[in-house]
C-alpha cells in the first residue's frame, strides 16, 4: 500500500516505487515472521502486464516488460509476491497475496491521471474528456468499498494463507463505454477526444474471481454507474467549493 499505484507517479519515482514494493515488502515480512503475525501483501492485476490469458486467474503467469516505463512497477510488485512466497515455504508467515483490480472513488486525487479520476474530472469541468487509444480495450473497476471489504475478509481467513486472490469487479467495460458513462451521468458538454496509447498499455483486463468467491464468500456488490455517480457528486461539490484546487 505504500507503493505508487498511478503510472503519473510512479513514472515520476520508479526507483522508490521499486524499494516500495521489494525492500519495504521485506522488512514487512520480517517484522510478520519475528511476532508471528498475518500479512496482506497489496499485489496488483499488473502482475498480469499485457494478458494473453482473458479473464485472468491467479494461475496464469502474465505477459510483462521488464525494459519498459511501467516495469518498475510491474516487476516491483511481482517481485514482492516472490519475497511474499519465500516467507511463507521457508518459514510459514501468514502471508495472503491480493492481486488488486484498477479500484476508484471520490477520494481519488483528481490529478491522478487514471481513468476514472480524469473522466470524472473532465466531465463535471465540460472539459473534453480524453481517451488513449481508440478506446476499445476494456478495464474492471471495483468500488473502494468493495475492495476494502475483501481485503478484510483476506486478512480474517485461514484459508487465505499462502494464497494469490485476485480482488476486483469481473464486469468488464471498453474505455470508451465508460467516457460515456461519465459524461452522461455527469450532464456534461464534453468533447470526447482521443490520443496515442500510452507504451505498454493492456489492451484487457479482467479477474476471475472465483477463488475469492471460494476461500472469502466474496465478490463486489457497487456497479460502475452507482460508484460513477457517488465520486461525481464528491468531486463536483469539492470542485464547487475550491475551485479545482483540492
């Protein structure tokens, strides 16, 4: 959780988002082992990279770039999911893994720069709402308070303990389904424009989750338009209030 999740930012700070995820991670894990303790270690669907395999479970291995813009933070955390594992062979730390889903809400900082916190923000300003790419490729979006739900239950369950489960809504959207979403729930005038795909950019992206329905009896309960339309309102009041400046 320490670790940058926007590449806006972990572009900017790759080697702290590398010691983030493997040194931080270590140090977590030695401090678990030392009081006995249980850990959640915050993995990510970019373990996945760009997937071959549609949906993604957690067998599959991922299709990553290591000599690329978004490695550090791809490889940072699939390398704390193999720290994550040491620990637990060599000397059974209760160690869960959540692989997390692209999640969002109003508590998004609206400078961001993913995809819910851009549109929303574009939206409730009438400014054009910008799409990379011609917006085909699809993403899951799983509310705050669903995630938070599930990352409870991880930290609760037994059964957890040396496990990979994927967290995140199964209902997969197109980019461009959701720009326009956005800016019909918002009531806004935007403009749709679109704009080259940022370099190494997943096309997919959707979890199974059927080993989190399994292990934890859960599985996300917001829709995407209900979440859209509680982070509109927030953004918009805070808009109003400070002029676009929180």
């Amino acid at each position: 959780m320490a670790s940058p999740a926007s590449p806006r930012f972990y572009q900017a700070a790759p080697l702290e988002t590398i010691a983030a995820n493997t040194a931080g991670t270590h140090q977590m894990l030695r401090l678990a082992r030392r009081n006995k303790a249980s850990m959640v270690y915050a993995s990510t669907s970019e373990a996945y990279g760009d997937p071959q395999v549609h949906p993604q479970p957690e067998n599959y291995w991922g299709n990553v770039n290591t000599w690329g813009p978004r490695a550090c933070y791809d490889e940072g955390k699939r390398l704390g999911e193999v720290y994550c594992y040491e620990y637990f062979d060599k000397f059974q730390v209760k160690v869960k893994v959540a692989r997390i889903f692209n999640t969002y809400s109003a508590e998004l900082r609206n400078d961001d720069g993913r995809v819910i916190s851009n549109f929303v923000n574009q939206a409730i300003q009438n400014q054009d709402i910008t799409v990379y790419g011609d917006g085909s490729q699809t993403r899951s979006f799983c509310y705050v308070d669903d995630l938070l739900g599930g990352l409870i239950r991880m930290m609760e369950s037994d059964a957890a303990t040396g496990e990979i489960i994927n967290l995140g809504n199964p209902q997969e959207y197109r980019v461009l389904e959701v720009a326009e979403l956005t800016k019909r729930l918002a009531q806004s005038h935007s403009r749709i424009t679109f704009h080259p795909l940022p370099e190494n950019d997943p096309r997919i992206r959707r979890p199974v989750i059927d080993k989190a329905k399994a292990l934890l009896g859960w599985e996300p309960v917001v829709t995407l338009e209900e979440g859209l339309l509680r982070t509109i309102e927030i953004y918009r009041s805070r808009f109003n209030k400070y002029g676009g400046g929180a």
